[in-house]
C-alpha cells in the first residue's frame, strides 16, 4: 500500500491548508455566534471546487478518488466543524448515492449542478422509528401512473434548510421488510415537500439539521435510485462509502487539537517552567499523537481499499467508530491541557469538544458500528 500523495492532490491539499488558516479560520467565532456560514466563505468554497470533489471530471466536479478526498477531508477537518460538515454531508451521503448508483440522465440533470454547489445535496433516511434500526421506515411510497406519492416524515437531516436535493428512503412495498424500501431522487421544489423546524445542536453552529414532511409528494418514476426495493443496501452502501471520509474529518480536528495543544504546553508557564516539562502533561500529548497515528494508518488504509474495490464493510465501520472515540478522548484531553481557558467559549477547544459529541452518533452510532463489525467477523469466520 502506498499512501503517497500525486502531486495535484499535495496541490489542492496546500490549497485547502491556506483557504482554511487564511479564511474560514478567520470568521470561526463569527459561525459560532451567528450560527450562518458567510457567503464570501461558501462562493470561494464553490470557486475552489469544494463541492464537487466527489462527482466526476465529466459532471464538472474534481473526481478525487477516496484517498485523494480523504486528504482534502483531513485539511477541512482542522476547521470550524459545522462548516466542514456542510462539505462533507454534500460530497458524502449527499451525492455519493447519485454518482454511484444514478442512471445516466439522473446524472446528467443533478451532478453538474452539484459539483458547482448551485445545488446542495442531503441524505433523508432518519425518522422518529427509524434511527439505527433503518429498516423501521414509516415514510411509504405509492406507485400511480407515472410517478410515486410519499407520504412521511424525517428529521435530524442535515443540510435540510440549504439542501436542493434529497436522497429519500420510502417504503414501497411493505409486505418485503428491508426488501421493500426504494430509494428516491426528490427535488425541495416537488409538490408536497415542506420543511419543518430547525432542530437546535449541541454543536455543529452552521451546519443546519432540521425535519421534513412529505404530503402526497410526487416524485417522477424516473426518480428512483437503484432498482425498487434496493432502497435499504443503498443506504447501507451510501453510509459505508462516507466513513472513511468522516474518520479523515475526525481525523483533521484531532491532529488540530494537538498543535494547539502543543503550543499551548510550551507557552504556559506554571511552577517555573512550561507545563510541557511536567510529565503528567507530556504523557497526555503523547496518548494524543499516538492515537492520532493510529486513525490515520487505518483512515487511509480503508480509503485505499475503497479504491481498489475491496469489501471495506467492516474496516469502514471500524474506522468510524475509532474516529470518532479518538476524537472525543483527543478533544477531553486538549480540554484538561489548557486548564480553565479550555472551557472557555472564547478559545476554540470549547467549540471542538462540543462538536466532537456528534460523531458517536450520527451516520451509525458507535454501538451500530460494533454490531456490523460483529456481523462481518462471523461470515468471515463461518
């Protein structure tokens, strides 16, 4: 395995680095109380090709392969999280499912105008009986003529209020169970489609979650993505393709935390000296890096195997699960290196150690994770 970078991707990630210390460093406090992503930070996101680094040359995106996207991933990851969400569920669960599984003129119609971020895209498949047990869907769909009407509900969908294009999970058939779920392309524009309320986050500030109602909604027959009733594997594999890039987001906060860490411990000075020289202190950096080591060997080396088409189902699931435990203990950690001003609203650990929460839970909780882990280790053992 070879995890060495092309040039064009160092190209892009020295890019990225500068765009995220030089701008949406800039305006972090500013999302945080304003709980908005700037304009000028979302155009020059769109100008860099941000929004397109999933989608294809052909579609107009940048077409990195999962390496290559798990690199940019990690740059983002060292900023303010609830912009980086926005990339990263639009470029992930948001258009990985149309790129992988669309229909020639599906891609035609959606993904040069995703790439572009004119359109931005979300995942609907959380309802109120539907969390980690997927397959409870309520929503149905009901083939009339030409088209589908869906009836149901979601929430806790992210980039629901700025989101163009939906990728719904509906219950066609309910006599199949998993089998009779389909997947669906809907349009916010549809008829029946309304947005309900803006769910308000721990953290996240930015990134805006919300629920959505679908009553009588119509949805054209050549909206279904994948065939009918493959709606639950797509999910699955949708969810499994955004792993590896939310263990390399994890992975950038982590390693963030850790310079600021760092610098913090040789510039503060208690009982005469930095606190760096107090062992106490040294052995937490060092937990840090060592787990921070860790993550990025298995980050990339489940992203490799994605490009090399290998069954990543298990490895995908671990590198979910450590990513985010490392990064709720990395951000405790940088919290009890900085002391008082660690816990502070005005210093950016704070913010991290909030956002740090989510991970556990949303695209698979820890405990889904360890039950899929579970499950490939006995049909591999079988």
């Amino acid at each position: 395995m070879d995890f060495t970078f092309s040039e064009d991707i160092e190209l892009l990630r020295k890019a990225v680095r500068d765009f995220v210390l030089n701008e949406v460093e800039k305006v972090a406090m500013e999302i945080e109380e304003t709980d908005e992503i700037p304009n000028h930070i979302a155009r020059l996101s769109k100008e860099m090709g941000l929004f397109g680094l999933s989608i294809p040359e052909e579609y107009g995106g940048l077409g990195l392969d999962m390496v290559g996207k798990c690199a940019i991933y990690e740059e983002l990851g060292k900023t303010h999280n609830g912009y980086t969400t926005l990339i990263g569920a639009h470029t992930g669960i948001g258009s990985v499912g149309i790129v992988e599984l669309g229909t020639a003129e599906q891609k035609q119609k959606y993904l040069p105008k995703m790439a572009s971020g004119e359109w931005i895209g979300a995942f609907a498949l959380t309802e109120p009986s539907a969390g980690s047990n997927a397959a409870n869907l309520k929503t149905t769909a009901v083939k009339k003529g030409d088209r589908y009407i869906i009836n149901g509900s979601k929430h806790y969908i992210t980039n629901a209020v700025c989101g163009n294009i939906f990728t719904v999970m509906a219950v066609t058939d309910p006599t199949k169970g998993a089998k009779g779920i389909t997947s669906f392309i809907v349009e916010k524009n549809f008829p029946g489609f309304k947005l309900g309320a803006v769910e308000r986050k721990m953290g996240l500030r930015g990134s805006h979650s919300a629920e959505l109602f679908f009553e009588d909604m119509e949805v054209p027959e050549e909206n279904v993505l994948g065939a009918e009733g493959s709606g639950y594997v797509n999910a699955l594999k949708i969810l499994a393709n955004g792993r590896a890039g939310l263990a390399a987001r994890n992975l950038g906060s982590c390693q963030k935390l850790l310079e600021m860490s760092m610098d913090y411990a040789l510039q503060r000075v208690q009982f005469g000296k930095p606190i760096f020289e107090q062992q106490a202190v040294q052995h937490m950096l060092s937990d840090m890096a060592m787990e921070i080591e860790v993550l990025r060997a298995m980050t990339y080396r489940v992203a490799w195997m994605g490009d090399k088409e290998m069954r990543v189902v298990k490895e995908a699931a671990m590198a979910k699960l450590y990513g985010s435990e490392v990064y709720n203990r990395v951000a405790d950690l940088a919290v009890q290196i900085h002391g008082g001003i660690g816990y502070m609203r005005d210093y950016p650990i704070e913010r991290f150690y909030r956002d740090a929460r989510i991970t556990k839970i949303y695209e698979g909780t820890t405990q889904i994770q360890k039950n899929i882990i579970a499950a490939e280790l006995k049909r591999e053992f079988s």
